[in-house]
C-alpha cells in the first residue's frame, strides 16, 4: 500500500515512497483536506515532520531518510530547485531514461540507489552515436551554448563546473556541453513558478 503523509513513517527508503509522501503532502495542502487530526500518527520517531505555513514544507531527519541530503543537493543542482513532488517526478523521469527502467522498478528503488545511477550517468555522457543531428549538434562548445540560450559563457563555465551540464569533461577549448542538459535546465527555470531566469548571471 502506498505510503500517505499522515503515516508518519519511522523510515522512509524507497524512491517510490518518498514521492507519495509529497504527492499526497502536497495534494491535501492544496484541497485544504489538512485538519487537527491530520498529524495524530507523528511520534519523536518519524522520519520527518511538517510545516503548514509558507504553503507547506516537508521537514526529514536525514538519518531517516536514507540519501535525502544527496537527494536534495541533486535537485539544488540539476533543477534549480528543492525537493518538491515536481522535482521528484523530474528526477523519476531522468532515471527513468538513464537506467532504461519501469516505474515500478524505479518506485521500488532506494533513494540512495536513483541518486548514485543519475550522479554516475552524468559523471559519464555518452558519446555521440550514428545519428547525424545527435553526432553534430548535442555537444557543443561553451561560446556556443552561451549564444544560444542567451547566457554569458562565465554562466555556463559556472555550471558545468557545478554538474548542473554534463560535459565531456574537458576544460578549456577543449570542453564540450550536452545541449540536452542545458534544455532540460532552461525549461525547468521557465516552468516554475518564481524560478531564477535562464538569463540571470550569478
């Protein structure tokens, strides 16, 4: 059985589990189904607690959650943003893709393990295959992607360096960007709600 907020669980291991939390968090949040009895199944022993001010924040002890602090630095880094039911559900499609896996192998998954396979394919872009468009266009050059997307070459040096865009690893002249990476960030940047711009320099 899927795992609501209200359970207040002493644990919180898997990936799929984490998600329902924040799914079902933020659901009842937003259907104003949160009263006085909501909280009854919280102990000095749950993994997390909960916030109802600010729209709702999700309070873990990391030591009960395995991997939430790798999990939320990931986030921070790749999506610009903290853990949210949204970020979970991108995360679950990143992994999703670059473990070739189903859903439910994914929910099954521990949130150490998902983090560990999506922090280990960026370490390691993929070369470019047979495919001519993919071949010519997905890794490209810093000056490149800086006037494609509008941002200063010092912002995508920024981050690559971070690992918010995979790179070939290189430096220099030498260094090359996944387009893909950058795509992904710039839509998640337009997509949310009060998210920094794509043209924003640090």
């Amino acid at each position: 059985m899927a795992v609501h907020w209200t359970d207040f669980p002493e644990r919180v291991e898997t990936f799929g589990d984490l998600l329902n939390i924040f799914e079902t968090f933020e659901h009842d949040l937003r259907a104003r189904l949160v009263h006085s009895g909501s909280c009854d199944n919280e102990t000095d022993a749950s993994a997390y607690s909960v916030e109802f001010v600010d729209g709702g924040r999700f309070l873990p002890q990391p030591e009960r959650v395995p991997g939430w602090e790798e999990l939320a630095t990931f986030t921070e880094r790749r999506l610009g943003h903290p853990p949210s039911a949204a970020c979970l559900r991108m995360v679950r499609s990143m992994a999703l893709e670059a473990l070739d896996a189903t859903i439910a192998d994914m929910n099954a998954m521990t949130i150490v393990a998902v983090v560990e396979a999506l922090t280990d394919a960026a370490r390691r872009p993929t070369e470019p295959d047979g495919d001519f468009l993919l071949a010519e266009y997905r890794w490209l050059k810093v000056g490149q992607i800086a006037k494609l997307f509008d941002l200063s070459p010092s912002r995508v040096t920024k981050l690559t360096d971070a690992g918010t865009f995979a790179s070939n690893g290189k430096t220099g002249n030498d260094r090359r960007v996944d387009v893909l990476a950058v795509v992904r960030w710039t839509l998640t940047q337009l997509g949310e709600p009060g998210g920094a711009s794509p043209r924003a320099d640090d």
